[in-house]
C-alpha cells in the first residue's frame, strides 16, 4: 500500500509530462514573453488538458485515502515512541499533515483557469504545510524520542 501510494502521484505526473511534451508541447511551453521551454509547467502538464488533468485527478483521488490512513497510523506511532512532553506537537504535526492533503486535493480539483484565488491558497497552504509538517517530523524523531529508533529505523536513516 505505501508503494503504490507513493508511486500513483510520481507515475501520473511523469505520465502527464511526456503526454504533454507529446500530444500539446506548443500550448503547454507557451510563455507570453515567448521564451523558449523545453518542459511544460507543472500546472500546464497537469491541469490544462483534459486527459492530462483525468490521470492527475484520479490518482491523487486514488491515493488520498491511504494518505489519510497514514497520518492516523503515524499518530499512534508517535503515541508509541515519543515522550509525553511532546504529545501535542505529534497532533499539531499529524494536523498539519492532514491540512496539507486537504489542500492538495482542493490543488488538484481547482485548477487556476477556473478559481485561481482559491487555487493559489490551496498552492500556499500546501507548501507551507508540507514543509512545517517535515521540519516538526525531523524535529520530533530527533529529540523527542521514548525510545530508541530500531534496527530498521536506524537502517532507513543512513
């Protein structure tokens, strides 16, 4: 289930890409200061057409479900190995990171050529919490540990 979580958004964008180098490379490099692209933007390859936006839209709907699982089974890990001062800030993380598949999915199904304000926050709230989501991570599993990692989290680390 996490490989092919993972691997659904990476499949469908390189998809969307070489569909769009391929079936609409002049609309999709297209500038209005005519420099050239050789690689479509990754609003263009994703959502400026129709087959290209059904691939991209069907995995994230595809993959949301698991990404929320996930963030429930990160919760009782963090539960599990961290001590309790740090409690509160596994939620705010486990929030973040719930907000951040929200935003995602608002991202994917709100293209700017339709609603671009709403499709710009859900681009800022995305990043934004992406990465406080992995700084706290970082930060939670470095120093705030009851534990300490296993033999496969060591591995995984290096």
């Amino acid at each position: 289930l996490a490989w092919s979580t993972c691997l659904l958004p990476l499949s469908s964008f390189v998809f969307c890409v070489i569909w769009s180098l391929l079936y609409n490379f002049d609309d999709s490099t297209f500038t209005h200061c005519k420099v050239p692209n050789f690689l479509p933007s990754i609003s263009a390859a994703i959502g400026n057409y129709r087959t290209q936006r059904f691939v991209w839209g069907t995995a994230i709907a595809v993959h949301a479900g698991p990404r929320f699982l996930f963030t429930s089974m990160y919760r009782q890990y963090y539960k599990d190995i961290l001590n309790n001062a740090a409690q509160k800030l596994a939620s705010v993380a486990c929030f973040l990171n719930v907000v951040e598949n929200v935003a995602l999915i608002g991202l994917t199904f709100i293209p700017s050529a339709y609603n671009y304000a709403i499709h710009e926050k859900c681009f800022m709230t995305f990043m934004l919490t992406s990465e406080l989501y992995m700084v706290l991570t970082c930060v939670l599993l470095t120093r705030y540990r009851a534990q300490p990692p296993s033999n496969v989290e060591t591995c995984s680390q290096h």
